[in-house]
C-alpha cells in the first residue's frame, strides 16, 4: 500500500513543522496498527538525516549495536569506531553527524522508542540531555518519536515530570480511519464494496489501516468477517492478546476493565469499573483508564445533566467489542461460524449496537448533515435517573440555538419502519427526557438509519429530520 490516503491534519502539521524557525520535539502515539510508522516515512518521503528501529526484547549492548549500524547508513567513517558504551555516548555521535549535515531541516526519525528503553539503560535521561543541551538550542532540527507501546509515550515522554516535561513540542494521537477515509482506501484496494458492506467491515475493525489491508476485495464483507476472525489461522482471531501486550506493561488491568465494559453498553462508572473488574482502587486505575483512554479504545462521557464525578466510561474499540462478543467463544471447529450465524437474534442485537458506535465515532458529520456545523453544540448521553422506566438516548445534541437533537440510530438491510410500538417508545422516551432535564428547548428527534426511514403516520408526527448512512462518509 503505497499511497497515503486521509491524514489531512497531521500532513498539514508536518509542513508547518518543516517551515518552523524552531526546532521540534514530536511525538506521534496511538493504538497498534493505526499507520504511524507509515505515516512519518510518508509525510517525509523516507528523508531522513538519521533513522532508527528500536528492537524489541534484546539488551542495551544489542540496542546499541542497532544504533552503530544505523550511524553507519549515515556516515561511513562510523564503520571506523566501535558501537557506543552507553547512550550518552551514541547521542553526542548523533549529533555531530547532524552539525556535518548541509539540509535546512535535520529531521531524525526514532521508531519504537519504548524498546530502546531497555533496564538500568539510561535511555531517557540521554534523551533528555540530547534535546535540552543540544537539539532545543537550534533552530534546524525535527526529532519524531513514535512508538507503539502507548503507556510507555504517554507516562514516560508526554506527561514526563523530568528533563524532559513540557519539551515535545507537538503530539499527535493518530486515530483510526473515518469511514470516508476506509471507503477511500478500499476503493484504492479496487474493492466495490457499497457503504453497507463497509460499515459491516467497519463495526467489525474500525479504521484500523492494518486489518483493512487483510481484506480480500473478491470476497463480500460477510466472507471476510469469517475469513479473518473465525478460520482457524484468520489474522484477527489471535489478534486481541497481542495488542494490549504490545502497548501497555502489566496489561492484564487493561484487558480486566476492557472485559468489563464490553458487558455494558451504557458504561459504567469509576467505582462500578473498579468492582466489576476486581481492581483495587487508587492512582494506578486512574493511570491504567488514561491510557485506554488516549489509545483511543474507552471513551470518557458525561450523562447529559450530571456533573463530572458521575461521568461514565464505555468501550468503543470495534475490534475489542467483537472479539469479547463474538471470537473468543468460536468453537475453533466451526470455521463458518459467522456465515452459519447470519441474522441470528445476536448477530443483529449486535449490529444495532455496533451501528450507535459508529455514529457516535461520527457527530462531526452528523451536525454537517443537520446544517448545525456552524453552531455551538455539546454532545453527549442521557439515561433517566428512573430504575423504572430504563429510557436511555445514546446522543443527544444540546444546540445554543435552543434547539436539542435527540438522535436514534438504527441498523437494517431495508428501510426502517416506524411501527406503532416503537412510536410509542419513542414518545415515552422523549417525554420522560424532557420531564427529568426540565428543558424548555425545542425536542428535534432525528433517526440516523442505514436506507432511510419509510413515511407513515407514526413518522410524520414523530420525526423532524431522517439521515440515512451516506452522510457517515462526507
């Protein structure tokens, strides 16, 4: 795959990192397989002054040894000296390569970083005096650093109480693809997938680039699905151990918490998380739910109404979700367990939550297709404060225009109906809402539904504005 599709927003700060009158600190984090090696030898069209792969599960002497050959890629006469002793020593090298280089920009490229922190190392430190005594003191100089190992980027580099606090200069936390940018990319693959098929890829995925790249574009989405997660050797089917384990250390809290939220749709709050999961309670949950948080695979929201101690985690890693669901208890003899299993009461009870995922990853288009882009919103959820009644609205958007979009979201293979008891769930649901939030703003209800909603009389009193799924991809 050698195009580079979507990522507007990170080229864009590239460029203006190039164009700076002052050297740059950036790290790039985020989850595995979401592209970010990718993305940097891109964006720099693989020029770099000095590039390195940290290596993983070898020794200090071994990671040094790396760094001498690669000096070696850049500077011949290095062949002549022998690897450094220490990391100190490796980074004044470093640098006086970089003084020979005549480039306006030196750009230095370290990948994996967290596996260059090796134990009793002192990685960090020689990193911290690299950039503070050396590279800050210019006005040429890029250091990107990424790696996948998000907890070590996040507590070790980015929230760095050392040397190195507040020094990078830009982050960037690479997020999956947007179902525009996976439909890009799948038309680039000369995949014919319709929008249907990809959000069935994309409920399954999300907008991982990696697992997007296993697709086979002769096989329907279905096929896939089956192919990667239920054969026997599907990439997918393994998948899930090998990713907590890659990015955080100790990872067997971050499954606990991910194992407990996939149980509840709604999510639940900080001491429901911690019991559910058999935690104890103290400063390393609060670590442990940062990282999930900023990897990009829990999300943090506030009931709408309720104050900040009452907010709610929830799971929203596609790929986390289904696995929980549905891989993990495949029996490993049925290799067509998804084909075999096509709408059955889970596999649609599923969709339909799965669908509400996608929508709510894509407010942003939702309020271009209301015509509310211009206007100050706030998004979030509102369960009723009843035990009894169990109303719960999984987006509500709060307009300053005195207007409030309460959105359903609805998965189907056809037009959906509004019959009669749906209706009036609808218009339980919506008063209960407007009795407990003793709103006076304006109720819009909108249904964001795969084709389109069939007009009858339930939806012509009910519904003020119908969006279908194409608006997801703009």
């Amino acid at each position: 795959m050698d195009k580079l599709i979507g990522r507007k927003k990170e080229l864009d700060l590239f460029d203006q990192i190039r164009d700076s009158k002052s050297s740059s600190f950036v790290a790039v984090y985020g989850r595995r397989r979401v592209g970010k090696t990718f993305l940097i030898r891109r964006a720099f069209d693989n020029k770099f002054d000095f590039y390195l792969t940290g290596m993983s599960n070898v020794n200090l002497s071994q990671q040094l040894a790396n760094f001498h050959v690669a000096l070696t890629r850049y500077d011949s006469s290095a062949n002549e000296r022998k690897p450094p002793a220490d990391w100190f020593t490796a980074f004044q090298q470093l640098s006086i390569l970089l003084e020979s280089s005549k480039r306006k920009k030196k750009v230095i490229f370290l990948d994996e970083l967290p596996w260059l922190d090796t134990a009793q190392s002192n990685f960090v430190p020689a990193l911290e005096h690299f950039w503070n005594s050396w590279a800050s003191a210019r006005n040429d100089v890029v250091l990107i650093v990424c790696g996948s190992a998000a907890g070590w980027m996040i507590n070790k580099l980015i929230n760095n109480k050392g040397g190195l606090h507040n020094r990078v200069t830009h982050r960037i936390r690479l997020e999956s693809f947007t179902l525009k940018e996976c439909e890009d990319f799948l038309k680039y693959k000369k995949a014919i997938f319709d929008r249907y098929q990809i959000i069935q890829l994309y409920m399954v995925m999300g907008g991982i680039p990696f697992y997007l790249e296993q697709i086979d574009v002769a096989q329907s989405a279905a096929q896939n699905i089956n192919r990667l997660c239920f054969e026997k050797d599907g990439m997918l089917r393994s998948e899930f151990d090998n990713l907590y384990q890659s990015l955080f250390d100790n990872a067997e809290k971050h499954v606990a918490i991910i194992e407990t939220l996939s149980k509840k749709a709604k999510g639940l709050t900080r001491g429901e998380l911690i019991k559910g999961a058999k935690l104890p309670a103290g400063g390393s949950v609060t670590r442990i739910l940062k990282e999930l948080e900023e990897s990009d695979f829990i999300r943090k929201y506030i009931s709408y109404g309720k104050k900040e101690r009452n907010s709610l985690y929830q799971l929203t890693d596609f790929y986390s979700l289904f696995y929980l669901k549905f891989i993990r208890k495949a029996n490993t003899l049925d290799e067509n367990s998804w084909i075999n299993g096509l709408d059955s009461p889970e596999q649609r009870s599923w969709s339909g939550y799965a669908y509400e995922q996608v929508c709510l990853a894509h407010t942003k288009e939702i309020k271009k297709a209301l015509g509310i882009s211009g206007v100050q919103t706030t998004t979030s959820s509102w369960i009723s404060t009843s035990t009894d009644t169990g109303a719960q609205i999984d987006l509500v958007i709060d307009r300053r225009d005195q207007v409030i979009n309460i959105c359903e979201m609805k998965f189907s293979i056809n037009n959906f109906t509004i019959d009669k008891k749906y209706a009036e769930e609808l218009r339980n649901k919506i008063g209960i809402f407007k009795e407990e939030t003793k709103t006076r703003k304006a109720i819009f209800l909108t249904m964001i539904t795969t084709f389109g909603l069939n007009k009858n009389n339930y939806s012509n009193w009910l519904v003020q504005q119908s969006l279908k799924m194409d608006i997801l991809f703009e």
